[in-house]
C-alpha cells in the first residue's frame, strides 16, 4: 500500500456531533485518529438509523459516516482517573479536536493554554457553535441552530414556504471541513518551526459562507436576498431552466446557461424526435433562435418587451416539458450531454448507487465490518490523491481501543 498523506500523524479527538467528520477526514488520509467518548458513548452513537433496526452504540449508521477510520477509547472526562490518562494521551499527539462547549475542556485540564504551555508544538483545533469568544460563545448549539444562524435557511426553498432546513447535518459538516483545513494549514506551521497554535472554528461562520452573494447583496444595496425556489432568481419559468419530470424521475436543466450548448441545439434534438410543435413557427421562431440568457436579460430589463414574451417563453417551456417527459432521466442526461446541453440527473440515493460515472471511476469503496460478519458499501472520499491516496476502514467499536492505547501511555 502507498503511503499515506497523513501517516505518522496522531490526532486525538473529543467529539460527538460537530467536529466528528473533520477527525474522519484526517483518519482517512493516514492519521492515527483516537476517538475519546464517555462511557456508553456520545449522542451521536445512538442516532437512528440503525443496521438492521439493531439498536446499539456500534450500529448508528449516523456514527459511521462521521468516524470511519478511527480508534475509540472511553475515559470518563469528569474523574480524576480520566483527566489524567486524556492529559497524558493528547500531550503525545500532533493534533488536538474537540468540539465541547467553550470552557469545557479547560475546566477539566485540558484546554489549549494548558496543554500548548506543556507542548509548545501541538495544533489545537476547537469546532463550536459561535467560536471562542464574542458574546454568543457560550450559547447552546446544534446544527439547526447553526443553519438558522449562518443565514442559509432563510435563502431555502420555495418562496411560499418558511425558511428551510437544508437536508442533513450540514453546519456540523461545514464546519468540519473547514476546521480540516486548518488543522493542516496549522500543522503545516507547527512541522516548519515548531510553534503549535489554537484553530478557532465557528459553525456559524463555516455555514455562512454558503451564503454565496447574500452578505454582499446586504452590503452594498441593502437588500436582504429572499428564497427563490426551483427558478432561481429568475422571476419567470423559463424554457430549459429549472427541474423536469421523466418517465422515471427527474431531471434539471440549465441550458441558457453559458458553459454549453444553447437553445436551438435543445430545439434541433426535439426536431429530430418530431417533437418541436410549433417552435419552428412564428411568433416562436425568432424567439427560438435567439433564447439565450443574455436575450432574456435584455427582455426583462424593458417591462413592456417582458409583458409581450412572457407568454411565448410559456409555451416554449410547456414544449420542452412535453419533450423531457418522453425520456427516462439516464436519457435525457446521456442524450443532452452528447449534445453538450447542460442537463443533470436529480439523483436518489438508488440511481447513484447504479451511476456509470461513480462506478467507472471506482468510487464506492467495500468495508468490512468484520463483527457484524458483513461488508458495505460506502461513500469514497471527497478527493483523489494520486500518490498518497486515502483509504477508508470501519468506524470502531466503543471502547475497542481502550486497553491498547492505554497501556501505551504506560
């Protein structure tokens, strides 16, 4: 096997929920990553769903995304005993993560000015909710507190709805990345001169950034920007803009985009399948000819030009609509795309299972989990090292690694 980005690295990690992936991150690429839990495991051991309904601390499918690759060791953090032996472990790491409440670790002896003073060296990375310091924090967190804070629900879903939780943990994940990649930017440093330092990771910040333009849009127009839906912020259905229904599912189009074909090469396959209708006829055309986002710019920037196309761009869409639902999703996507029109597959969890693109490129990796007596299929990583690629192995039991690392410190 290749060596490993990260191998010879020890991360030590007290996490539950919001820093867990930014540890599987590091685990996967090589690092040593030693779980500690309290006994009978963090909350997130004890997230439905489970493998087979068959409820337990080593069987939440939930704690296995977030910590593959790992060690676990439980140490009660709140005995003398448990100080003691997690004091002695993260003073022999590279790399402390921890995601407790802000004063948590050091009221327990184990905050960063304490262990930075005993090793001058060691990355100290703390994934909260708000950071550590302002005025929020100490405030409770979790990660729809984080989502509702970073200013993303308010920009999800339709219009008419309320602001929308985006599926998943994703504050928890953002933040998690971002705290990766500071902890390596940070390590980078501590390896070139030997000064360690704390990593400040708030969710709320990392979540922000999802914002895109919003705070910008704030800034210099100060106007808030809204929930715009399917359409975008696009007032009008537009035709081969927006999400289609196929024989089998969905798919979603882009295609006045810039960065493919335009409009008429969309029109032209119709053509050819003897489902153009009337696009070939006037008033529709000349509009066909021309449909590209910069045409509809320029029409939406005069209201009375707006006023007389609105209803032709409706047809031309209720035309495609028509078109697209004669198709599976894997043949409009195919068809599209060897066109070079930007067409995607609105994928479940079933069709990227069987995706050609994932399996031709190996990306589902199989692993053991030999005390279940089964293997899985899981997720690859996000990125591909060509030298020192990533490699992903079962999350641990808890407690698996106590006596080991233990008797290590000895």
């Amino acid at each position: 096997m290749a060596e490993r980005a990260l191998d010879g690295v020890r991360v030590v990690e007290f996490t539950d929920e919001t820093g867990a992936y930014c540890g599987r991150l590091l685990a996967d690429l090589g690092a040593e990553v030693i779980k500690v839990e309290p006994p009978g495991g963090g909350f997130a051991r004890h997230i439905p769903p489970y493998f087979h309904d068959q409820q337990g601390p080593d069987t939440s499918l939930a704690f296995w995304v977030q910590n593959m690759s790992k060690k676990s060791v439980v140490l009660d953090l709140d005995s003398p005993d448990g100080q003691v032996a997690a004091k002695k472990l993260a003073l022999g790491a590279d790399i402390v993560l921890d995601d407790r409440p802000v004063g948590y670790m050091a009221e327990r002896g184990l905050g960063f000015d304490a262990l930075h003073a005993e090793k001058p060296s060691l990355v100290y990375t703390s994934v909260t909710g708000f950071g550590q310091t302002g005025p929020h924090a100490g405030y409770a967190f979790s990660d729809i507190v984080g989502q509702a804070m970073s200013g993303v629900m308010t920009l999800a879903g339709e219009p008419q709805d309320p602001p929308n939780k985006v599926v998943g943990t994703q504050a928890d994940v953002s933040a998690s990345i971002h705290a990766a990649q500071g902890t390596l930017l940070a390590l980078l440093h501590a390896e070139a001169t030997g000064e360690g330092q704390h990593v400040d990771v708030s969710a709320q910040e990392a979540m922000s950034m999802s914002q895109e333009t919003a705070m910008q849009t704030w800034d210099l127009q100060k106007r808030n920007r809204v929930r715009t839906g399917e359409r975008g912020m696009i007032p009008v259905a537009l035709p081969a803009v927006g999400v289609y229904p196929t024989t089998d599912g969905h798919v979603s189009l882009f295609v006045l985009a810039p960065g493919g074909a335009e409009f008429p090469a969309l029109v032209d396959w119709m053509r050819e399948k003897g489902m153009a209708s009337d696009l070939d006829e006037e008033p529709y055309a000349s509009l066909v000819s021309t449909l590209n986002m910069a045409t509809i710019t320029q029409y939406m920037m005069n209201p009375d030009s707006a006023q007389e196309v609105i209803p032709q761009l409706a047809h031309i869409n209720e035309v495609v609509k028509a078109f697209i639902a004669t198709m599976t999703a894997v043949e409009a996507y195919e068809e599209g795309q060897g066109r070079n029109l930007l067409v995607g597959i609105v994928s479940t969890p079933e069709t990227l299972a069987t995706n050609s693109q994932l399996r031709a490129r190996d990306w589902y990796v199989n692993v053991d989990f030999d005390y279940l007596q089964t293997s899985m299929e899981f997720p690859g990583p996000p990125y591909r090292l060509s030298e020192t690629p990533a490699v992903i192995t079962r999350p641990p039991r808890l407690g698996e690694h106590t006596d080991e690392v233990l008797a290590s410190l000895s």
